[in-house]
C-alpha cells in the first residue's frame, strides 16, 4: 500500500482506495482480516488517527467491519458493493469526461468506439506477451 503525500487527495482518502484496491485485486478476500491501524500507520509514516479515518469511512461504507475483541474484517459482498460503486461513480465520470474532449475535438460517437476498440485490441495484444 502506498500514498502521496503530494497528492492533493487526503491520505485517509488513498488509505481507504487503496483498501478498496487490494479487496477489488483479491488480496484482501471477503471474511478476511482487514489491516490495522497501527499497521498502516507505521508502514506509511502517517497518524494513526489518519489510518483510523481512512478505515472508518470503509465501515460506515459497509466495507469493512468491526469485531469486538478481533481485528477488522472485509465484510461479505464487500467486492459487490465496491465494483457497483466504481461504475457507477468512476466509469461513468470517465466516460464524461471521454465524451466531453472527445467533442472538443470533433470525435462522432462511431470514431469515439472505434478508438476504443483499438486501445482494447491493443491492450489484449500486449497481456499476451
């Protein structure tokens, strides 16, 4: 796990993205011992307190959960949740933003496809090597 701290993102806010990241990629599987924040804290020479907002926005998100007398866990339907929030929340500004330059430089909707479509052939090609 790593932040920036030249980012202009709060570091609670990479703390807790980067927690959603390991969840989405399976190294942290539902059920799973969450890390903590002591443990985060230390191995990213921030406040605790910063660690504890970060995991804390994943609990009241339903991400994470809290066992009394155990360590954070990954709550079940965890990865659902998170992959229904990033299309519906990153894919969909992305896609924004795609139609917004791409008519900024005249793209139709056919060309804005076909681009796409070559960056995915391209992109196969390549985690084919």
């Amino acid at each position: 796990m790593k932040i920036s701290f030249d980012s202009l993102k709060p570091a609670y806010i990479q703390i807790a993205e980067a927690i959603e990241d390991d969840i989405i990629s399976g190294k942290l599987p539902e059920g799973s011992a969450a890390y903590s924040q002591l443990i985060i804290a230390r191995e990213l020479a921030v406040n605790p307190a910063t660690a504890a907002k970060g995991i804390n926005m994943l609990v009241s998100k339903g991400i994470l959960e809290k066992q009394r007398g155990a360590s954070m866990t990954v709550a079940f339907g965890a990865l659902k949740l998170l992959l229904k929030e990033r299309r519906e929340k990153h894919f969909h500004e992305m896609i924004s933003n795609l139609v917004s330059e791409a008519g900024k430089i005249n793209l139709s909707e056919d060309e804005i496809i076909d681009e796409i479509r070559k960056f995915c052939r391209s992109t196969e090609e390549k985690n084919d090597e």
